[in-house]
C-alpha cells in the first residue's frame, strides 16, 4: 500500500525504511500471514485503532484497512542508529536526531538517547523539559518500555531522574519491566533503578523489595559506589529493610579503603537516616577513615555533621576536624552547607571547642555577605542555630531577617515560627520583619500547628510586638479551636504569653486553655503547671471569684516547694568524699524527681530564705552588670561574686570576680567536692553521648572557686574557723543544682553568710525542649521568666496571702528519672507564680 508510506527521498535511510517495509510484507505474504488485524492474540479481521505508541513502532494502516507491522529491526541498522546517538556532543543534537530518525529507533537507541540527554542537559533540566522534541523522545520510551533490556531499564531510569521527569506511566512501566527481568539486573543495575525511584520520589514497596533480595543476592559483586547509591535510595525513600542494611554494613567494612569521601558519607547519611544500629565497629571504623581523608566536597561535610548531630553523639574531635575542613571550603559552601553546618554544632552544643568558635566567625562572614541568596529554610536554621548557641552577631541577624523580610511570602509555618524563636531568643527586634511575618501568619494560621501557635504568640510577647490587633484576634480564633491539640507546655507558653500581651487582646483564650487544662490536668508536668499557675496569676484570670483550678494548680506548687526544702536541708548529702554512693543517688534523683530545671523567679527567691541563703550584703544589680566580662547572652550565664572570709588569720577578700558558664562533661562530676546533679538539659543521658555537666554552670564555678580558697587556707593556717561572708550575683534563675550546691557550701561554712540573688533573664534560656531530628526544622518550644514590678517586690510577692506551711522531711515523689524519655530530658521550670511570702516553706 504505497500511498501509506512517506515519500520517497533522496536520504538512504529513507529508502531503508521502504526496503525494509516491502521486505516485510514479502516475508509475510510467503508465510501466509495477514497484513492487518489488531495485536497478536485477537481477531485479524476485527477493527484496530491505531494507537500513537503504534505509530511510534512503526505500525501504520493502509487506505483499504490493512495493517504493517515492521519486523524487527536489522542489526546493522540498530548499530547505525547508536553510532548516530553517541556521536552527538550535546543534548539539542540528540533531540534533532530523535525529531529526524526516531521511527528507525529500537530500545536500545531510545534508552541510550535519554541517557545522553540527560548526561548532556542534567544543568538544564528545565530547558530539555520544555524543548518540543522532548515529548517524542518520552512518546518513544512509553512505546518501547516492554522491550527494554536490564541495561537499557537503567540508563532509562537513571536518565529520567536526572532530568527530573516524573512521567508516571514511564515509572510504571519501568517498574513492571524490572520485576520480569530482575534477574537479569546486575549490582549497577540494581543500585541505578533504586536511585532513580528515589530521587523522583516514587514508592514502590514491591520494586524495592525485589531491589532488595536481588542486591543481597550479590552483594558481594557491589563496588562502593554501588553500595553507596543503594542505600542512599532506601534511606531517601524510608525503605527499612535490616537484612539488607546487614549486609550493607558489612560489605563496607570489607572494603573500607577502596571508598571514597562522597560514597563513606552517603553510607552513614543513610544509617542514621533510617536508624539502623550499625554498632560500634562501623562507628569506629568509619570515625577512623574519615579523619584520615583530606580533601572533601562541602556535601560530605554537610552530611557528615548533620549524622554526627542527628545520632546525638558526642565527639568532640571528629566534629573539630570537620570544622577545620569546613573552613578550608568556606568560600564554595551554599547556603544549605552553612545551614546544615550550623544546625548540626547547636544541636550537639559545641560552645567552648577553639576550632567551633574560628568555624562559626568565618561562617558569619558568609552568613553576611550571602543571606539574600540563601533559601526560607536554610534562613531559619542558620538563625535558630545561632539562637541556641547564644553566638552573639547582631550584624548577622540582621542579614539573616533583611534576607527573610523580602522572601517572607515563600516561608512555611514552621519556617517562620524558627526565625521568629531565634530573633525573639536573641532579643533582636525588626519591625519590618514582624509586620511581613504578622501579614503571612494571618493568612496562613489555619495551617499551623499547635505548637506553631504556641511559638509564634511567645515570639510576639517575647519581643513586646502587640501592634497589630488584628493578628492576635486572627490567631485566638485559631487556638481556640486547637486547644484539644495542644501538649501542656503548648497551653502553658500561650497562656504566659497572653498575660504578657493583655488578656483584653485575646477573648477567650484563657478560658479556653483553662478548659483543656481541667480536662487532661494528670498530662500536667511540673514545669507547664508552675508556667501556667504564674500566667493565670499575671493576667488576674479569675481575680474576684473562685476558681477550683487555681486552687490545685497552687496546692502543686506548694508541694514542690515543701519537696525542695527537705532534699536541701535534711536531705542533703556528706560532700563526695565522705558520702556513699547510695547517699548521692538518692539526693541527685529526688531533685531530678521533682521535673524541674529551676523553681522559678518569685519561688527560689522564697527558697534562698528558708535555706539561709538571703543574709548579709546583696550586690546591686546595676553594679554587677557593669562589671567587665559581665554577659546578656542568652546561654550564658553570669556570676559575679564579692566575698570577705577569714580563715584563722589569713582574710580572703574579693571586690567583685566574673564567672561564666562553660562547656563541661559528665566526667568532671566526679571532680567536684559538693554534689552536683544533671537536671535533663542537653544530650540524651546515655554514656556514650557525653553528655553536659552542671560543674560547668557560672554558680557553681564561682562557689566552688570560693571553697577551694578557703580549703587551702585552712590547711594552711591549720583551722576550720570560717567566718565572714559571701555575696553572688547571677544573669538568671540559678538552676536546682546550683541552689543545691550553694546550700551544701552553707552547710559546710555555717558561720558565713551567704547572699545569693539574680537578676530575670534576659532572654528566656531557662526554657524547655530544643531537639531536631533533621535539618528540616529543629522543634522549640519555649517559656521567659518575668520581673516583678516594684511594688511586687515591695509586698514580698504576697498578694494571695500567706499559704500553709511546708512539712519538713516529706519523702520523696515516685516520679520516674527525667531522663529515660526518648527526649533525654526534662523541660525547664517557667518563672514562679507571685503569693508566697516569706516563710512559706517553713
């Protein structure tokens, strides 16, 4: 049927095509076979359409109804088609080539084309996508899938993924093809297909299960790079499958030199990913190989922190090295490498490392000079990364929020909540960026979350912004309906924070979180009960009338304060010397029982007069924060001590010292004289972890600095005689450790008079839970202590009367350890509630 066939021309493969057609038809004819009819398997004689895959194969329909089908195509044309495609030096070639002669095309040329599309065109993607022969070239693939080889299968996937064409016909064809020929797929087949599906996103259970038991099959066939992009697909795509992960591991470590940077650290990525337990000989092993490598990609660092953090180990050394290499690549990081960077150093809190600290000033140099191209969320874990170290660079947030101001329209929820935690934990205000962030969370707080909510209102009242009415009516419509959603700190950071803003700005809110709170009060921690207790309080909810909530969230309170007085007065241990093990356990976990990290502003000042620790000279606020070294760091804390002691005949006298909380280990408890006790702040509490030590807090240096003088002293003079005083001042609410240390130092100098007070945080650190599973967006929530008024501290904070007094010698509550959570911690006290006078823990 001549009038069926394109016009003859001069080109040979033109007149290939018509030989190879009346070839064909000849062939048929002599076996008796019919020119037209449907598919094999159907009626001949019954209609067909012609479908555009058809036609992509070269099947075509004659005027009269008949039907070609072409034959196989020839090897020496299969060959001159693949010459055509690998001869061509770009991807604008190749399409040409498939617009010209894409019909002469079998699976072999169609899959080696997309191949070297995708080679030649991955850094412009967008533009092959939209070039108008790049369909045809899909058309091509779609029709030929069914034929594709295990080699072809690969290079098409690999190919597609590249370009990131997300055809999901082509997948599932691609995925049926593979699982009939999956035993044709060797180890560069089997990783390809699985790193293709994953970096497009497609799940597949059953593909990846096949995936799975073939590439154990021959997993000692698999070279690194296969290993590497296996098992980065699975981790991508959160494919769990231990036997496989097994086997993973153990073909690394059997050739653990012959890896390279990029694939060892794509290999750890992907455990931590998935949360396998390599166990400590792939940790050692790999810990070992990646000091000894030199040259890195800023990826591999970035992926090689972000493992470090997300596991919460504790390895100082490895994590300096790759500081040290980070610099040396500083200048070619993008702004997700110094993103990554900086979330992974302030997850694991490596303050006081010289190596961390040249890090984090040569990346502020970054941070500066390049925040208008960093993306929303690298933006927000750069600032929350600097919040939770305290890294004191003004220049930098403002950067980092000039930068957001302008992209604020593309933030997500939680993006924005982040930045506005790190500005607010920082005390930096920028009006712009409030305004742009109050216009974006007014149109999108339907899709926030609970503690989104909770975080952005505490943000505003943190930084005094309540110019806007109409975002705090829009955002208590919003809590109001999520209460039921909301965990106890939630409820308890939202009620601190509308007592700060005005309750009048929110109707209802109060009402509503008293509501929840009557109904989950057993889900109450001691933290959330003692914040909302003092925010109920703060905002004179229910001043006038009877509110039976209020009653036993006081009674709570109460309960604690009588639990403190008995461990810090007869419940106090002998000095580490003389106690017995059994004696410092018991003290250490009735206070880590009670859930506290402090009692709060208004409460410990009570406490320090029932323990003796509010006699002879208070420094002058003003005059301590004057004193060089003095810090408003949010994470520091500050110490400024003043003391006349005499021992015998030697006088210790000091006009005012500095102390200022360092980084210090588990370890050094053991070296400090007075009994210290982890409270559940900082790395999970397991061994291995390292995590923080309360030796390191700026009270207890300063104390203990004051009673190791005196020890020496009386050696040498030959007497206990102690007599004077002993005056601290701090930046904050000193935390339960610390009062305890301070009531052991009194009980040993009971002829010294100690004088402890503090001044209220500055920026709220005393606060609750900051952990981050991913660089995807740390999770914070947190609470601020607030200052009395004047007249408050005129009244001795005894507004609600005097309570009943506290009973000594009450044992202690069967709270289990903080700790054992999967958080690895307690949250923080809020600040106290005002009504306790003084002696109401007698």
């Amino acid at each position: 049927k001549r009038g069926s066939l394109p016009p003859l021309r001069s080109r040979h493969l033109e007149f290939g095509r018509l030989l190879r057609a009346l070839a064909a038809m000849a062939t048929l004819s002599t076996m008796g076979m019919p020119l037209y009819g449907g598919p094999h398997g159907t009626d001949p004689y019954e209609p067909y359409d012609i479908t555009e895959e058809d036609t992509v194969n070269g099947i075509v329909r004659a005027p009269d109804g008949f039907v070609y089908r072409p034959p196989a195509q020839s090897t020496q044309l299969r060959i001159d088609m693949q010459v055509s495609v690998t001869g061509c030096e770009t991807w604008q070639e190749v399409l040409a080539l498939v617009a010209r002669d894409g019909d002469l095309f079998d699976f072999r040329n169609t899959s080696t084309a997309v191949h070297r599309v995708a080679r030649y065109g991955q850094e412009e993607s967008h533009l092959v996508r939209e070039h108008p022969s790049f369909p045809r070239l899909l058309l091509l693939l779609r029709a030929k899938c069914k034929d594709l080889s295990a080699r072809s299968l690969s290079d098409a996937a690999w190919g597609l993924a590249k370009l990131q064409c997300r055809d999901e016909v082509i997948f599932g064809r691609i995925a049926a093809r593979a699982l009939q020929i999956r035993a044709d797929l060797d180890p560069q087949g089997l990783a390809l297909t699985a790193w293709a599906f994953a970096t497009i996103g497609r799940q597949d259970e059953e593909l990846f299960g096949v995936l799975a038991a073939e590439s154990r099959k021959r997993m000692k066939d698999f070279g690194p790079q296969n290993i590497a992009n296996l098992i980065w697909a699975t981790a991508t795509l959160g494919f769990r499958c231990d036997p496989l992960h097994a086997d993973v591991v153990a073909a690394t470590l059997r050739c653990l030199d012959d890896f390279a940077a990029q694939n060892l650290a794509m290999v750890n990525w992907a455990l931590t990913k998935l949360a396998y337990p390599a166990g400590d000989a792939w940790r050692s092993a790999y810990r070992q190989k990646m000091m000894q490598i030199k040259d890195y990609a800023p990826s591999e660092l970035a992926m090689m922190a972000w493992a470090l953090a997300t596991r919460g180990d504790y390895d100082p050394e490895l994590m300096a090295y790759i500081a040290r290499r980070s610099m040396e690549l500083m200048r070619t990081f993008t702004g997700q490498h110094v993103a990554t960077l900086v979330w992974a150093v302030a997850t694991v809190s490596y303050k006081d490392d010289p190596c961390i600290d040249e890090f984090l000033s040569m990346a502020l140099g970054a941070i500066i000079g390049r925040a208008h191209e960093f993306q929303p969320l690298n933006l927000a874990l750069i600032s929350w990364g600097l919040a939770k170290m305290s890294y004191q660079a003004e220049a930098a947030f403002q950067a980092l929020v000039e930068a957001a101001t302008v992209q604020i329209d593309d933030f997500v929820p939680q993006n924005l909540v982040q930045i506005m935690w790190a500005c607010a934990t920082c005390g930096y205000r920028n009006d712009p960026f409030l305004q742009g962030a109050s216009r974006v969370a007014k149109r999108r707080f339907r899709d926030f979350s609970s503690q989104h909510l909770s975080n952005f209102v505490w943000a505003c009242a943190r930084l005094g912004y309540k110019d806007d009415p109409e975002l705090m009516r829009c955002f208590c419509r919003e809590a109001n309906g999520k209460m039921h959603e909301g965990s106890p700190q939630h409820l308890s950071n939202i009620a601190w924070a509308v007592s700060q803003l005005g309750p009048e700005n929110f109707p209802g809110c109060l009402d509503a979180i008293v509501a929840e709170t009557a109904r989950r009060l057993t889900d109450f921690d001691s933290p959330s009960m003692m914040m909302l207790s003092d925010s109920l309080f703060d905002a004179k909810y229910a001043e006038g009338r009877d509110e039976p909530l209020l009653r036993v969230l006081q009674s709570r309170v109460f309960d604690m304060g009588r639990e403190l007085c008995s461990i810090f007065t007869a419940g106090l241990p002998p000095r580490r010397c003389l106690g017995s093990p059994a004696q410092i356990s018991e003290y250490q976990q009735r206070v880590r029982g009670l859930g506290l990290v402090t009692f709060g502003y208004e409460h410990t000042h009570n406490l320090f007069t029932e323990l003796s620790l509010a006699e002879g000279q208070r420094w002058d606020p003003a005059e301590a924060s004057a004193l060089p070294g003095w810090t408003r760091n949010a994470r520091r804390s500050t110490c400024a001590r003043r003391q006349d002691l005499s021992v015998g005949a030697e006088r210790l006298q000091d006009e005012g010292s500095i102390f200022t909380s360092a980084f210090a280990a588990a370890a050094e408890d053991s070296s400090c004289d007075f009994i210290v006790t982890w409270l559940g702040h900082g790395k999970a509490d397991a061994p291995t972890t390292g995590r923080a030590s309360r030796v390191g807090d700026a009270e207890c240096r300063a104390i203990m600095d004051a009673h190791a003088l005196i020890t020496k002293a009386c050696q040498e003079q030959g007497t206990t005689d102690v007599r004077g005083w002993i005056s601290l001042h701090t930046s904050g609410v000193p935390c339960l450790s610390c009062v305890g240390i301070a009531a052991q130092f009194k009980r040993c100098y009971p002829r010294v008079a100690f004088c402890f007070t503090f001044a209220p945080r500055e920026h709220g650190w005393d606060n609750p839970v900051e952990v981050s599973a991913a660089p995807t967006g740390p999770r914070v929530a947190v609470v601020t202590p607030r200052a009395p008024s004047a007249s408050e501290e005129a009244e001795g904070f005894s507004g609600m009367g005097r309570q009943p007094t506290y009973q000594q010698q009450r044992p202690p509550p069967s709270v289990s350890y903080p700790g054992d959570g999967a958080d690895g911690g307690c949250q923080v006290s809020a600040v106290g509630r005002a009504g306790l006078g003084p002696g109401a823990y007698h």
